[in-house]
C-alpha cells in the first residue's frame, strides 16, 4: 500500500511540475498583443466557411490583398495566409495544412521571398511557426527553418527559450498566457491607415546582383507548392506585388526567372511591378512607411485590380447572390470599414 501511495505522490508531483513548466513557459512566451505584425497566422482557425481563394507569402500579401474589398467588388471569398518574411518553406507547410482544411479554386503565391535561401533572424522566424497549430506541418515547418543555436524541444516548452523575459512580463503575459489567438486582422489583412509618402528626394539605387540564380532551396520548395496544388487540384497563380522599393527590390533577372518557371510548369505569373498607373497607385498617398509597403489605400486599388484578373482570368467565382455567405461577409465588411474610418 505504502509502495502504492509513493507511485501516487510521484506522479502528482510530476504534473504538478510539468503543469508549472507549461504555465510558466506559457507566460513567458511573448503575446505580442502589441506587435501587430506578430500575430497574424492565428486567427484563420476560427474560421468555418470556406474560400475560393487562399493568398500565401509575406509582408506583400497580409498589406497588399484585402478580402473585403474582393468580396465586396468581385464576391470572391478568399483568406490571406501571411506572416512577417515567411519564407518558402514556411509557405509550403503553411499551404499544406491549409489544402489539409480546405479545397480552395487557387492558391496565390509573392514570389519576393524566393529571394531567401536562408530562414531569417530567428525571432522573425518564430512569429510565422509560433502562430500554426500544431500539426505535422508545424512540425516539419519548424525543422525546416531553424537555425543552429536552436532547439526543437524548445517550441514544445517555451521556458526553455523565454526564459529570461521575467522583467519584461505584464498583465497581458498572464491574461493571454493560453489565449495568445487575438486576431487582429481582416481575414488575414492587417490594416495600415497611416499615410506617409515616398521621398521623392532618394536616388538611391539598388545594389549590383552578384548572383542571378534565385536559390535553389527556394526553388526546390516552389517546386513542392507547385506538385502539392496540383495534387490536390488547385490552380497556384505567382504574383510579384507592385512595391518596388530598395529594401525589397525585385530584380529583372529574377522577374525573367519567374516568366521562366511558369512557362515550364503550366503556371501563370504576374509580374505587377512597375505597373503603378495601371493599378491606380499613388505613392505620395498609397503607403504608410516611404513606399515599403501599402497602406489601406494602395491595398484596396491592388486588389480591386487583381479581383479583376481572378474575376476574368481565372472564372473565381462570384457569390454575392448566395444570401448565406452574403451576410457573413458583409458582418465582415462592417467591421472592415468601421476600423478604416478610425471609428470604435
């Protein structure tokens, strides 16, 4: 009996320690509630309708596409799928437990981050993983873009790694310790109504290309996104957005590469680079950050443009006359305009 009572003790002890563990790391892991751009992958789980259109990449994609605007102008349902620098890799896990939710009609991929051979800064790098659910693709996601220094276990037990953030807790690490999902977007679009122009003053120019050839393990997981869409018999459309500035600066022979691999694969491109009166943009008004990224502006001109292309190119469907999915999505237009209109 005595033998019998040790056995119990010990196992509650060791709960007790594990749940602590859990909790603590929990805690520690950041919330990020105020970083707005930390936090963008979660909310598509509360989703339970489905989309014609699912949109994957980066800063290109969660700024540059707005499904309200689509559905609203075109009737196409569509989700963006987009996190900060989130690389190929990532995108192909991303879109794998996506395709493993939902059949979308297509799938677009930015191709900017096929520029990337190598996971970036790993704290940008857990703001794309920390955010999936755990699944096989989170899994291999994060075996694919860890660094060095880092280990697996520690995406299991956050204390591991955020362990030294005890100084900098507050009130919402321990109110959000296990509900860090509060999605701030629009369906995946984080708005930007700030309006701060390009400086028309910089001449700066972009650096020389000392390797033409985008990287290959880039490729290879293009290579991946492109069997598993048609595996599953989705269309995946490729689509470099129309911000061009130096920091993110599409080079031609990359652009030639695309046209390239698009050709040979059966795929479509568009390479919306450099068509800025023909989108509508207007870089003293349609960006928030000097003509890096679009605000709701430009986002709302590029994706009535491009609701067009999958309105006429693609046969994307247009369901505005469904009365179910009509009152979803005006709910979800509503919420969209009363954030753009500054109201509460």
């Amino acid at each position: 009996m005595k033998k019998v009572i040790r056995i119990i003790s010990f196992v509650c002890a060791l709960l007790i320690v594990l749940g602590a563990v859990l909790y603590f790391g929990a805690v520690l892991q950041d919330a990020r509630l105020d970083n707005r751009e930390g936090h963008l992958l979660c909310g598509y789980y509360d989703t339970t309708d489905m989309h014609d259109v699912i949109f994957i990449g980066d800063c290109e994609v969660y700024e540059g596409f707005v499904p309200a605007t689509l559905f609203e102008e075109y009737g196409i349902t569509s989700y963006v799928r987009g996190s900060s620098q989130q690389t190929v890799w990532q995108s192909y896990h991303i879109l794998e437990e996506t395709l493993e939710r939902e059949t979308p009609k297509a799938v677009v991929f930015n191709v900017l981050a096929l520029k990337y051979g190598e996971t970036p800064l790993e704290e940008i790098s857990r703001m794309s993983l920390e955010d999936m659910e755990w699944s096989g693709s989170k899994l291999e996601a994060i075996k694919a873009s860890m660094t060095e220094e880092e280990s697996l276990l520690s995406y299991f037990l956050p204390l591991l790694r955020y362990h030294s953030r005890w100084s900098d807790l507050d009130g919402d690490d321990f109110k959000y310790a296990f509900d860090k999902h509060q999605d701030i977007t629009h369906q995946g679009y984080l708005m930007q109504t700030k309006i701060d122009p390009v400086d028309i003053s910089d001449n700066r120019q972009p650096d020389d290309l000392l390797n033409v050839a985008l990287p290959k393990r880039a490729i290879e997981y293009l290579d991946k996104m492109t069997a598993l869409c048609k595996e599953k018999g989705v269309e995946l459309i490729l689509v470099k957005a129309p911000t061009n500035s130096i920091r993110y600066y599409w080079y031609p022979e990359w652009d030639a590469q695309m046209v390239d691999y698009a050709e040979k694969n059966g795929l479509v491109y568009y390479s919306l680079v450099g068509k800025d009166d023909e989108i509508g943009l207007d870089w003293s008004q349609d960006t928030y950050d000097k003509g890096l990224h679009l605000n709701v502006y430009g986002a709302e001109k590029f994706t009535s443009y491009f609701g067009k292309i999958l309105a006429e190119n693609h046969a994307i469907p247009d369901h505005r006359s469904d009365a179910e999915l009509s009152a979803i999505w005006g709910a979800r237009i509503d919420a969209y305009y009363k954030e753009r209109n500054g109201e509460k």
